[in-house]
C-alpha cells in the first residue's frame, strides 16, 4: 500500500466554531434597533464583524491587510459564510461611517449571553 496523499479536512477551522458561539440572533436584534445596514445592501455588519475578527485573529494592522487576507484566502471564506472578501472601499467606508454604538451593546449582550462560563473573579 503506498502512503495517503489525500489530506481531508475533518470539522470546521477554528475561526468558523469561534463565530459559531456568537449569538447572531442577539446582534441581529441590534442592527434592526439602530438600522445599521440600510445603506450597506453589499456589506451587511456581520460580514464587517466577520471581517474585523478575521483582522484581530490574524493580526492585521490595517483595513487594507485585512482585506488583502481575506482575499489571499478566497476559497475558504465559505467557511465562514462569506462569498467573497469584501472591498477595501466598501470596508472602510463602514468602519469610518457606522456607530460603534451597536458593538458596545453587542459587548455587553455577550457578557450577560456567556455569564454562566466566565469566571466570578470580575471587577465590580
């Protein structure tokens, strides 16, 4: 028998089961509440969240090397849901003209969301 030269990818990558535990249903219910996507149809914010996690995770220091990335790694974008990498235009467009209003909600969403895993060693 020769060796296996086949690899095949068991599971989904880490990035995607990291997205996974994100309650979307939540940050849905904030983008309707602040209508952040009424003049985004081609970039909605969970593809720009998607976007900037992908930056932190794979440390980037700018909008443009964030998309440069996610462009180099087009065939997997499927993954995690996304068709194709977003324009630098478009993604600096919404980072400059979107409230951070609607993260800072999300932030404090995910903290009342996970607070039965995280530690009670918290600052009150």
């Amino acid at each position: 028998m020769g060796k296996d030269s086949e690899k095949n990818l068991v599971g989904q990558p880490i990035f995607n089961q990291i997205v996974e535990f994100l309650p979307k249903e939540k940050f849905d219910l904030l983008v309707n509440k602040f209508g952040a996507d009424k003049y985004y149809k081609q970039f909605p914010l969970w593809i720009q969240l998607i976007s900037m996690l992908f930056g932190v995770f794979t440390r980037c220091d700018s909008s443009g090397e964030i998309c440069a990335g996610m462009l180099g790694m087009q065939g997997k974008l499927n993954y995690i849901g996304l068709d194709s990498a977003p324009a630098k235009s478009t993604f600096g467009d919404g980072l400059r003209e979107r409230t951070n209003e609607l993260f800072q909600d999300f932030y404090f969403e995910l903290l009342n969301h996970f607070h039965s895993v995280l530690s009670v060693s918290q600052i009150e």
